[in-house]
C-alpha cells in the first residue's frame, strides 16, 4: 500500500511539474513605456534569472527579485529542476526605468 501511495504521488507531481514551469513561477514580463522626443516608445522586458543575466538585463531598467519565485524554490527545493529553471530564467523582473 505504501508503495502504490507513492507511485501516485510520484507520478502527479511529474503531471504538475510541466503546468508549473510553463507557467513560469510568479515572475512576468512587463510593457514599459518612456517618451523620447514627443513619441511615446513602449518595450517589453522579459524576466531574467542567472543564465541569462547578460544577455537579458537591461542597464536602464529597474528589476526585482520575484518573492514568489523565491518561495517555489524553497517549497521544490527536493525536485532540483523547479528551482534550477526559476532561479536560472525566471529570477529577476522588471519593475521600471531607473
């Protein structure tokens, strides 16, 4: 019985692990927008996390750590995959021009 309960365990959290990764945690990407020379010129900033730090972050734009990330990452911490792609991609998101 203790092996048929987790089996089941076992095999929804592997149906839960793809739902939560695509779903990317708590961080999103965000709309910013500045005037330059009387033009309204809006960007989109993706999150960022540490593998992609240098190509992704930008020196004008403010960016926090995401909270909730942190948290996935402590709750999954036994999974090793959740908080590798959190931390790894979804670590850093934009907040607002410096």
């Amino acid at each position: 019985m203790k092996i048929l309960i987790a089996i089941v365990l076992v095999i929804a959290l592997l149906l839960a692990l793809p739902l939560f990764t695509a779903v990317g945690g708590c961080a999103s990407e965000k709309t910013l927008c500045r005037n330059v020379d009387t033009v309204k010129v809006c960007k989109i900033y993706p999150p960022c996390g540490l593998f992609d730090q240098d190509e992704c972050k930008d020196p004008d734009v403010r960016y926090k750590v995401s909270i909730g990330n942190i948290i996935c990452d402590i709750i999954f911490i036994e999974i090793i995959f959740v908080p590798v792609v959190l931390a790894g991609w979804y670590l850093w998101e934009p907040v607002g021009y410096k």
